[in-house]
C-alpha cells in the first residue's frame, strides 16, 4: 500500500463519519466535535511532520553534494501556511494526531525485563528473546542497565570510551562528553557520575578490566558498529526494540528512551534534591555547571543514585564466572491482563480482565446487557473487589487505557 493510498482510505473514511456525525440532531457542535476527536484517524503530530521535514532538507543537500539534482525542500514555515490554506473552512473540522507520551516504565515491565533471557539466560548472541544458557555482557547488556540506574541518554552513552571509565576519589566513575568529539546538548552535559552499585556488584569493574586491547576505542563497540552514519541511538534503539517485542513487553509509550525518566521518577520518589537530579541527568541547574559539580560531590551523587532501588537479587553464577540477577520482587504477582473495547464515545463498550493461569475471564462486562446507569456502576465496584490491588496490564493506546481509569472511577468509593 502506498502512503498516498493509506491517505486516501484514511480521508474517505473520515468524510463518511463526519457527515454522519454532521447530520445528528442530538448534538450539540461541541458534542460532535468532541466524538470526531474519538473517531477520526490519527494524522502525523507536529513534530514529527516537522522532523520528517529536517531529515529530508538533510538528504537532499547531502545529494547535491554528490553532484545530484534534487527540488528544494519546503520550509517548515511554508508547509504550515501550506496546510493552513488547506484547512476546510467547517467548524466540525478536527486534525486529530497521536504524540507519544513518554511515561516511566511500569514495576511490571521493570521486573519482566530484568528477569529476561537478556540477564538470566539466553539461547545465543543473536537470539536474546529465547531462553537458553548464554548470557553475553555487550551493548545490549550493559546500556540499559547504564539508562536505568544513571538516567543519562542514550547517545552520551553508546559513545562512551574505553578511556571514560576513571577512578575518583576511591570510586569507579563514568566521565560523561569528556573529549572534543561528545560536547553533548550543552556544557552541563559534560559531568563525572560514580559507577551505580547495581552495576558494581553484577561486576561491571570486573568486566570493564578484563576487556582485550583489540576491544577497541569504545567501551561498546558493537552497538557503535550497528550505525552507518553519525545517529548511533536509532540503529541500537531498533535492536532492542525488536529484543523488547519478541520478549512481549515492548510499549509504544514505556520504550527505551523513557529509561531516562524512568530513573529521574525514581529518584524523586526517593526524595533526592531536584539540583542532584538535574546534575545526574545532564541538566543545567542554576549557576552551577554539572563538570564542576559532579567532579567534586561523586561520593554524595553515588548515594543519591543508589536510592533508585529496583529490588533486584544478585548472585555469583560459577556456570558463567560472573554475578547475574536471580530475582527481582518488584514483582510480587503475575499482572492481570485487561482487554477493551471502545464504544462511540470512547468509552468501555466491553470489557475482560484475565489472570495468568486461565483462558477464562476473571471478569467480564458488556455495556449492552445494563439497563441503567446503576448497574453499570455495581459492575465497575465488582471489577475493583476483583482486582483488588494486583498490577494491570493495561493495552498500549491510550484512549483504551483512559475508557478503563474511567470505568474504575465509577465503582470507586468516595
């Protein structure tokens, strides 16, 4: 299919729903427009349109550096008058888009990942979705572990050098964009972070001095390696991503990059100041610059990163010479899996919630067999008595997501 003809089905469809929506005379204007915003198909967001536009402004400069004839790219202001002078004059008129909204990676998904083939055991080097008896201590090992337990980006740290690990003040540490070739989004990128004591004790040092002189420059030279032009980030966020899903815990809105979030959530609930916060991740606070400031307060930032505390149990592993994760307890129960459907209004048409350990529903609903509002509201009290307080799997859109909050509100207590 091409992208013209996916446009086209897209409009058609939604031409056909806004003049049934149009011709409804139980509606106020600002009902219709806000069932259209339920509805319709989603369109590109304004960033994405905006950084679709800068990578093709990119490529076709690189061509006509090689000597090829290419038409000059739009201007983002030109696209957006473009798309103004398109907008149909009608107040039914709704561009719906679909942004990604990073969120922290739930203890269900922390818990599934740690306890992955990736850590635990896996059939081979290439295949770290299935279970198995191999665990390699690469890029794809040691850089999440990096995003959760320092919070930095992924970038700063793929290009980490060999030469970056250092020892201060009787601590193994991390010299962020320490050379001339990684200054990194600001000045306040450039910064000196304590090894976290996860990594310490799953022998990070240990691995780190035991690596050949032929390893090469980089501290991860496989993950460096995947890139064939200067974006290191996409090509080993793609790997893991595909890790992710053949694992089925990947998330449109918990992915990889909100590892960085995930761990500045942490922190925050851990009641660790927004400065050392601000100064972990990279961030400019004040007057002070980060290179100054972790260089000389590694000790009191190690403390701080520590309390992001992911329960994880360590072991020495005499099969693998090497400590690894037996168990993670933040994960005290197999999540519920939740499954639903949409009416109209976006609201739970129907609805399942089922265990681990049978294919028959825990709980089952369907909006069609109420007769009034009251019996819909003793369906959603049972739902809770049911659930009690175990973790939801809940599915990765988020208008379904927000149809079940909603249908647990109305069984809530006061």
């Amino acid at each position: 299919m091409s992208k013209a003809f996916e446009i086209s089905q897209a409009d058609a469809k939604d031409a056909k729903i806004t003049d049934e929506i149009r011709n409804r005379n139980d509606m106020s204007l600002a009902e219709k427009r806000a069932v259209l915003a339920e509805q319709l198909t989603p369109r590109l967001a304004r960033a994405t349109i905006e950084r679709n536009q800068g990578g093709l402004k990119r490529i076709f400069s690189s061509a006509r550096d090689l000597g090829a004839e290419t038409p000059e790219v739009l201007s983002r202001k030109d696209i957006w008058k473009h798309l103004e002078e398109k907008m149909p004059k009608d107040d039914l008129y709704v561009r719906v888009t679909k942004p990604k909204t990073r969120r922290p990676w739930s203890a269900e998904r922390l818990a599934s990942f740690f306890l992955s083939p990736i850590y635990t055991g896996a059939f081979s080097a290439s295949r770290r979705a299935r279970r198995g008896q191999i665990i390699v201590r690469d890029a794809t090992y040691w850089v999440p572990l990096i995003l959760l337990t320092l919070g930095t980006r992924i970038e700063e740290t793929l290009l980490l050098k060999r030469k970056d690990v250092v020892l201060r003040d009787g601590l193994h540490c991390f010299n962020y964009n320490s050379g001339a070739d990684q200054l990194g989004k600001t000045e306040s990128s450039q910064r000196t972070l304590a090894i976290p004591q996860l990594l310490l004790e799953l022998g990070f040092v240990e691995w780190f001095q035991s690596l050949p002189e032929n390893h090469g420059i980089f501290l991860f030279p496989d993950a460096v390696k995947r890139a064939t032009t200067r974006d290191v980030t996409s090509p080993f966020s793609k790997h893991l991503r595909r890790i992710l899903s053949n694992l089925e815990i990947d998330d449109f809105h918990e992915d990889i990059y909100a590892a960085r979030m995930t761990f500045t959530s942490m922190l925050n609930a851990a009641g660790v100041s927004e400065a050392q916060r601000q100064a972990i991740a990279g961030h400019s606070h004040g007057t002070v610059l980060n290179c100054h400031y972790t260089a000389h307060n590694v000790g009191d930032l190690k403390l701080a990163m520590d309390k992001a505390d992911f329960r994880l149990e360590i072991r020495y592993s005499p099969k693998h010479g090497f400590p690894i994760i037996h168990g993670c307890s933040l994960k005290k129960q197999d999540a519920l899996r939740v499954e639903v459907t949409l009416d109209e209004n976006s609201e739970a048409e129907t609805l399942r919630i089922f265990d681990s350990k049978s294919r028959q529903p825990l709980f089952e609903y369907h909006k069609g067999n109420l007769l009034d509002a009251r019996d819909r509201r003793d369906c959603a009290s049972e739902l809770l008595r049911k659930v009690g307080n175990a973790p939801l799997q809940m599915p990765q859109d988020t208008s379904r997501v927000a149809a079940i909050e909603h249908f647990m509100a109305l069984g809530s207590p006061g």
